[in-house]
C-alpha cells in the first residue's frame, strides 16, 4: 500500500512542477536591408516630382535626407527630379543591398 502511495504522490508531483515550466520562445525578425535614397534639397524644390526608372514614387519632400527615405531594389536606377521650372536632376545610379545614398539638389 505504501509503494502506492509513494508512486501517487510522485505522479502528482511530477504533474503539478511539468506545468510550472515555460517552453522556450524565439524571437526572429527581418532587416529591410533594401537600399535607400534621399534628396537633401532646398525648400522651395519639396514639391518637385520625384522619379524612378520613369515612374513617378512622390515630392522630393517626402524622401529629405536624415528624415525618410526611398527603398528602391538593388540594381542600377534611373532617378529624374522634375520641378516646375523643368529638370533639375537627371541620373543614372547603381545601390546594392544595405546602400543609402542622397542626391543633392540646388
């Protein structure tokens, strides 16, 4: 009867301290290590049409350097920046993964 007893108590125990135990958790995340680019231009030039491979992705006041950026993917980009007065930035460019690179404009 003790044995019994004894083995009862021992399941009890082991079931009682086996829900006291946390699984572990691993936490992943993702970089964006997609290259970057932004403008570092006057005032009077954050309304001009910002335009990659000839397609228009927003104002140059939007992507100020220091601020916020464009992701654009790696590879070789054409970059145009069109204010009202005409172009005022024409460039071919190449960003690989991890590049951030501002294009002054005056």
């Amino acid at each position: 009867m003790s044995k019994i007893l004894f083995a009862a108590a021992l399941i009890m125990i082991l079931q009682v301290t086996a829900g006291c135990v946390q699984m572990p958790t691993e936490r992943q995340g993702v970089s964006d290590l997609r290259p970057q680019i932004s403008f570092v231009a006057d005032e009077q030039l954050n309304d001009a049409r910002v335009l990659i491979d000839k397609v228009d992705v927003g104002r140059v006041g939007d992507f100020i350097d220091g601020e916020a950026a464009l992701r654009v993917l790696p590879g070789s980009h054409l970059v145009t920046v069109v204010a009202p007065r005409g172009v005022v930035l024409q460039e071919r460019f190449y960003v690989a993964d991890g590049v951030s690179k501002s294009f002054i404009l005056r």
